[in-house]
C-alpha cells in the first residue's frame, strides 16, 4: 500500500485532526507565544468541522478537497488566516498608553 493511499485514509478522519489540534495547543500552552501553534490548532479544528460535515452530508462534497495534499493546503490556508487575524488583534491591543514610555 503507498503512502498516499494511507495518508488518504488518515487525514479524513475528522478524530485525526482533533488530536492533531489538541497536541498542537499543549505545546501552545508550554510555549505560549500565540504565533505559531495556536494558528495551527485552531485550523486544525476548522479542518475537522469540515472533513466531519462532509462525512454526514452536511455539506455539498465538492466542496471538501478530493486529496490529502489539499486537505493540507486548506489546513495551512486556515492557519495563514488565523495568523493574520490574530496579529492584528495583537497590535490593536498595543495602541493603549503605555505608562512606562517616556
């Protein structure tokens, strides 16, 4: 059996990608910078939703991609969102006064 076809089975697993995300915010929690993990975690959720959604009928089933590979770029994709979302809430909360600034 290829290795595509495993990675096929695996990443439409909606459980997967749950514990992929659950991992992801441990070492969030011991890192805690909130750039890196966090954003993967959270997509990795997204991606559950959707790869479960699409699995009940939920959802039309072109919409969900029809390889890992994809699947992936729809993981990252998500991230990169995240990410973005997240900086700019970031530096909204550092337009306060700060009282130490001289």
């Amino acid at each position: 059996m290829g290795i595509h076809l495993v990675l096929n089975y695996w990443l439409y697993l909606p459980k997967v990608w749950i514990i992929l995300a659950l991992l992801l915010l441990a070492l969030e929690m011991t890192d805690g910078s909130a750039f890196f993990f966090l954003p993967l975690s959270i997509s990795a959720l997204c991606v559950a939703v959707i790869v479960f959604a699409a699995g009940r009928g939920l959802i039309p089933f072109w919409l969900t991609p029809n390889a890992w590979y994809w699947l992936l770029a729809w993981w990252i994709g998500i991230a990169i969102v995240v990410s973005y979302v997240l900086a700019r809430r970031r530096k909204g909360s550092a337009s306060e006064v700060d009282i130490n600034k001289y």
